[in-house]
C-alpha cells in the first residue's frame, strides 16, 4: 500500500488541515479584522498576543508541526496524486482539482507570510502595511488569502466525507453547499481584513 493511500495518514492529514490550523486561521483572519480600526486599533489588539507565556512552544505544537505535516503530506499527495477524470464526475474532479491547486498556493503563501510576518521581533500595523504597498506582495497576499480560505472550507467538506458523517449523496450535496457559501464569505472576510491595511 503506497503511503499516500494509507487510512491514518490521510486522516491525520485531513484532522490537522481541520482542527488545530482550521481554527487558527479563523482566528488569524478575525485578528486581522481589527486593521478596520486603523493603525492604532489594530496595534492595540495584536501586540499583546506575543505577550502570552510560553507562545513559542504553544505555536509549535499547535501550528507549526501541524502545519509542517499538513504542508508536506499534502504537497506529496498532490505530487503522487492520480487523475481522477474517470473515476469522478466533473463536478468532483473540479473540486479535487481546485483542492490541490488551492493547497499548493496556500503553502507557499503561508511559509512566505511566516518569513515576512512572524520573524519580525513585534507585530504591527505597519509591518503589513509596509509589506503589502508593494505590488507583487499585494497580489500574493491576495491570491494566498483566496486560496487558503477556499482550502480551508472544501476541506472541511471532504472531511466530513471522509471520516463518514456525510455518506450519502444528499447530504454531501447539501453540506458542499454550505461550506461552499461559507468559504465564499470567509474569502471576502480575508480580503476585507487585508484591505484595511491598505493606506
């Protein structure tokens, strides 16, 4: 059996992408929502987190090692992954196709922003906004909030494929319908975060 195909590893996989960096980015995205209140609002908000005792070994139990497998086991799927054109009808070869592309933009967006972000001895208003006023940024940031939102939320539907809480085809009908407008609605709440920083 390919290691791909294993059971265990594609649910530790599907349960990191869902529980420990699913929430957090949620929360990440509601965060940065305080960039609406401006510089200081957001300042105000943001600085006192990377005051929490002990933050580094929370985030690296809690983020980066989830992340770190989740990141890496999904690029081995997507590079070992098989075409699925038969197997499928096209709305679900669209969307596994949309899953892999969504996945492989939100790891490289997600390990760029840890590099432009977290490294940075404070968290400030104008870090993201100095970073984002050039161009190129700019349009990373979108298409990585994009993308990550749009993974984040399909995956969550295939999670519940998966771990068969939604077996039949009516019920995975109607929660792709859910999540879809969800994930709609978080990518607008992501783009309405970044653009308050932009000034």
């Amino acid at each position: 059996m390919a290691f791909s195909d294993n059971l265990f590893w594609r649910r530790l996989h599907s349960f990191t992408g869902a529980a420990p960096l699913g929430a957090y980015l949620l929360f990440h995205i509601y965060e940065n929502s305080y960039s609406l209140l401006g510089p200081a609002g957001y300042n105000e908000h943001i600085r006192p987190l990377r005051q929490i005792p002990y933050l580094l070994q929370i985030e690296i139990i809690f983020i980066f090692t989830p992340l770190l497998y989740h990141s890496v086991y999904g690029v081995y799927i997507w590079a070992t992954g098989k075409a699925i054109a038969l197997q499928y009808g096209y709305a679900r070869n669209w969307l596994y196709t949309a899953q892999r592309i969504t996945g492989l933009l939100t790891f490289i967006f997600v390990y760029f922003h840890l590099y432009d972000q977290r490294l940075r001895p404070e968290a400030s208003f104008e870090n993201v906004a100095g970073s984002i006023a050039h161009p190129f940024v700019l349009w990373l940031y979108i298409i990585g909030v994009s993308a990550a939102a749009w993974h984040l939320f399909n995956g969550f539907w295939n999670v519940l494929i998966k771990w068969g809480v939604t077996v039949g085809k009516n019920a995975q009908r109607v929660a792709l319908i859910i999540f879809s407008i969800l994930g709609i609605g978080f990518v607008a709440e992501g783009l309405r975060a970044l653009a308050g920083f932009i000034r």
